[in-house]
C-alpha cells in the first residue's frame, strides 16, 4: 500500500480528534445502522450528526449508502489502514492491529454509556 497523502492524513486524524466521531465508529463496529439509529444515544440535532458522517465519510472511514429513503452508514477499515501505514513509517510503531483497536473502541463505548 503506498503512503497516504498529507491531506487525507489530516482528513483521518481530525476525524479522529472528535469524541463523538470515535463514538460514531464504536458503535458501527457492531453493525451497518441507519442515520437515524447512529443519531438515537446522542443529545444533539439529526442534522449534527450528520455533519459529524460527514467528516468520517470524508476521511475515508465509513461509506454511507441510500436504500430507498434510509441511509446507512459502515465502517470502511481502509481509511484506518492509510494512519497505520503512516505511522509504520516512523519505526517505532507497530501496525494497527485492527482487532485491538475495535476492542479499545468497544471499551471507550461502554465507558461514553457508564457515564
């Protein structure tokens, strides 16, 4: 896999950055959902939400797809790939194993609904 370019690295972090986007992505680690089903835990407008799809579509993290009236969201594990890339080349740092970070994703779910 070639390295990603600087500006979809900027794309995956700052999508990364936000909370509710790290939330978003636990969440689709169990399933595709719906726009309105992603939207349901949190306190926040259809529409802010949607922004939040936004950014992750836009980084490449999750693809969205109409069937009839209903968009859904899933994840797609390549844009993760392209940071675990970058990051392999600086040494130090061993490649994403994807299956850790889904359990640390998991985690950070249960503790968002302890709180």
């Amino acid at each position: 896999m070639n390295t990603p370019s600087p500006d979809r690295l900027d794309l995956i972090f700052a999508a990364l950055a936000d909370p509710t986007r790290r939330r978003v992505l636990s969440m689709l680690l169990e399933d595709d959902m719906a726009v309105s089903d992603v939207a349901a835990p949190f306190a926040m407008s259809l529409a802010a939400i949607s922004k939040h799809l936004a950014v992750l579509a836009a980084a490449g993290l999750i693809r969205q797809e109409r069937r009839g009236r209903i968009t859904w969201c899933k994840l797609d594990p390549d844009g993760m790939r392209a940071a675990s890339v970058w990051m392999e080349g600086f040494g130090q740092f061993d490649p994403v194993d994807l299956d850790d970070f889904e359990r640390f994703l998991e985690a950070e779910m249960q503790s968002w609904t302890r709180e």
